[in-house]
C-alpha cells in the first residue's frame, strides 16, 4: 500500500530559502511543494523520506537562484489491484 520509491530531478531553490535555512531543508522545502499531494506514475506522494544526495549548485545566467541535482526517496501510496481498503472519514 504505502512503497519508497527512489526519484531524482533537477531542484532550482530560491535565494530567499538559502539565507532562511541550511542546504538541505531549503531542497527538502522545494521538494515538498514539488511533489506532496500529487499523482504521479508511481502513485500519491505522501511524503519526502530522505535526501540521498546533492550534486551541482549551479547558477544560471540571468537567474539568481541555485540549481542542484538531487536523488531522494519518496513515500507514495499506490494500492495493489483488488485491495480493499477500510477507512473511516471523519468531518
């Protein structure tokens, strides 16, 4: 029901992220706003598990922000075929 999956993408952090929090929390914030409560090949991503690894921090021409190649594992919520799910919904 709830998998790891392992992604990696391209992450341009904002400047603003880089002078409020460390390295890591900053693409762990961009990540977050990226992928969490969306429906991906793999499934609804729940939530950022960890960050394996950072390479670059790059900045572009004409841009101010850093652009980091980031591998990290994501918790996605992907039910197998004929599962059945109890739930109970509360208002």
């Amino acid at each position: 029901m709830f998998c790891l999956s392992e992604l990696e993408d391209t992450v341009r952090v904002p400047p603003d992220l880089l002078n409020l929090l460390p390295l890591e929390d900053a693409i762990k914030t961009v990540l977050q706003n990226l992928f969490l409560d969306k429906v991906l090949s793999i499934g609804l991503c729940v939530s950022i598990y960890d960050i394996k690894s950072i390479q670059g921090g790059f900045v572009l021409p004409g841009d101010g922000a850093a652009t980091y190649k980031v591998s990290f594992r994501i918790v996605v919520f992907r039910p197998f075929v004929g599962e059945v799910i109890a739930a109970r919904l509360a208002l």
